[in-house]
C-alpha cells in the first residue's frame, strides 16, 4: 500500500481505486461476466449456481467461471492491500458475480459489527493501525470490481466514511429515518438528499472499491431500467480465519477447485498463522 492509500482506508475505512483496468483486460472480463449471466441455469457448469435475492441477481462462484475473472483476485494493483490487510496471511472466503437491475429492492444500512451483536462472533481486531509501524490490518473486507459505469442519480453502493471507529452502538433512528422517508431511495438518487454522513460511491467500469466491513454499508435501489449494475466481490480474511466462517462457498466443491489455478487453490486454504503461503512472496501473483 502507498502511505496515501493506508491513510485513506485507515480513515475512512475504504479505498476507491480508479481505472485499475481497462482497454482489453477490462473487455475480457465483461464478456467473460455476460457469458455467466447469459448462460442458462440449466447448462450451467457443474458447481455454478444462480440465486435472485430481494436485492441482487446472486451468480456464485463467478471467479472460477472464467480466467478473466479469476485473475482479478491476486491483480497486482490490489493484491499488495490484500497481502498488507492480512498481515500477510490471505485467505480467500468467497467471491461472486452480482447483477443489480431495477427489479432489484435497495440494501439496508448494516455492517459485520451488527452482526457480532447478533452473537455470530467473528470481528475481533477487525480493523487497526499498528502503532510502531505504517501497516493496517483488517479481518473482514471486500474487493468490488466493477464492470460497469454508475452515475450519480443511478442508485447503488452507500456507505458511512469512518463509521469502522464508532465506538457507540448503531443508532436505530438513522435506519428508522431513512425508512420512513422512503429511504426516500428515489428522492436521494435523484437529489442526494442522504442523512448526513452518508455517501452514494459512484464507480465507473475498470474502478475497485475496497471496503471495511466495518464500515457502515447498503445500497440504493438501482434506478436506470437500460442498464444494470454488474461488479465482482470479492471478501478476504486472514487464512487461520477461514475455518470459522460458516460459508456455503468456503467448501468448494471438486468440480471448481479443478478449474482454479493452483494458485487460487492456495490462497482458498485454510492454513495456521505460523505458515506463510508461497504466493505471499511473489511481487506478483500470475494466474493462467
């Protein structure tokens, strides 16, 4: 990470990394999204699911579809974040290709902290600045990579800058507010009229945005009925973590794992936090 960058996500809890891809590498992992949208559930790879949730269009698994797409979770503009974030321990939870399309509802306000109130218990040092040295490290985050352009007025990602160092219980009067104004979801996607400290990320195609999730997050519901929203996301955790997340993904069936590099395969694994992973050593991690 650049010392701007550790600052930033220290800060905010976030980065947004413009233009990451673009030109061929960016096409290639459109099309490669288009022909797992396209594809029917039917004649899907054995592995591959399909689930239309309340707020998205859930296409599982999406890094393993394709080459394109499996080569956005070691990039090598984010993979140094990844390696830093983990204390140079990556692991792999799970990682999926979303649609949002205007038959979409909006994502309510929430982070993991919510949920560790909850008693699900998995945020612990999710999140801090070492003091004798320029590192942060982060449990729990989430790379988007988005495939497309959103605009300000489409909808989309919201989030709550700094929200990952509030040490006061999340207050219901904020999702209260918001819900009794219609989360006025179409009034703030037409005039930005957002509670205070609340802000709508508007990416464009080839844009990363990586996220705390302790940050406070949701999204808008998506507006424009020409266009959707498709991006990746991609969650991390440190390696020795992996085990204790109760996640449908986290045990891949044989049938992906054959289609992954040995790479990918290795940054999947479940390790202890004295082993340090062979990928870690590499500025770079290629993946054909």
């Amino acid at each position: 990470m650049t010392p701007e960058q550790r600052y930033v996500f220290d800060a905010t809890g976030y980065l947004h990394l413009r233009k990451v891809i673009s030109g061929d590498e960016l096409q290639e992992a459109q099309d490669a999204v288009d022909r797992y949208i396209n594809t029917p559930h039917e004649e899907f790879p054995d592995g591959f699911r399909y689930m239309h949730t309340p707020v998205f269009h859930h296409h599982s698994r999406g890094f393993a579809f394709d080459k394109a797409l499996e080569r956005l979770l070691t990039h090598g503009a984010t993979w140094p974040i990844i390696k830093e974030l983990t204390a140079d321990k990556p692991g792999l939870l799970r990682g999926s290709l979303m649609l949002d399309t205007h038959d979409c509802e909006y994502l309510y306000l929430h982070s993991i902290r919510e949920q560790d109130r909850d008693g699900v218990g998995f945020s612990r040092d999710i999140h801090w600045t070492h003091p004798y040295s320029d590192v942060v490290y982060c449990d729990f985050f989430n790379v988007f990579w988005y495939l497309d352009d959103v605009y300000p007025g489409d909808g989309g990602l919201l989030l709550i800058p700094g929200s990952h160092k509030s040490k006061l219980k999340w207050p219901d009067s904020i999702s209260e507010t918001m819900e009794k104004n219609g989360y006025e979801y179409d009034k703030c996607c037409i005039d930005g009229s957002f509670p205070f400290g609340i802000v709508n990320i508007t990416p464009r195609a080839g844009d990363v945005v990586i996220a705390s999730d302790q940050v406070v997050h949701g999204a808008l519901k998506w507006k424009p009925k020409d266009r959707g929203r498709r991006f990746m996301v991609f969650r991390y955790a440190p390696q020795y973590m992996l085990a204790w997340m109760n996640s449908q993904d986290i045990e891949l069936p044989q049938e992906i794992l054959d289609r992954l590099s040995p790479e990918t395969r290795e940054l999947l694994s479940k390790e202890y936090v004295t082993h340090t992973k062979e990928i870690v050593d590499r500025p770079s991690v290629s993946i054909s």
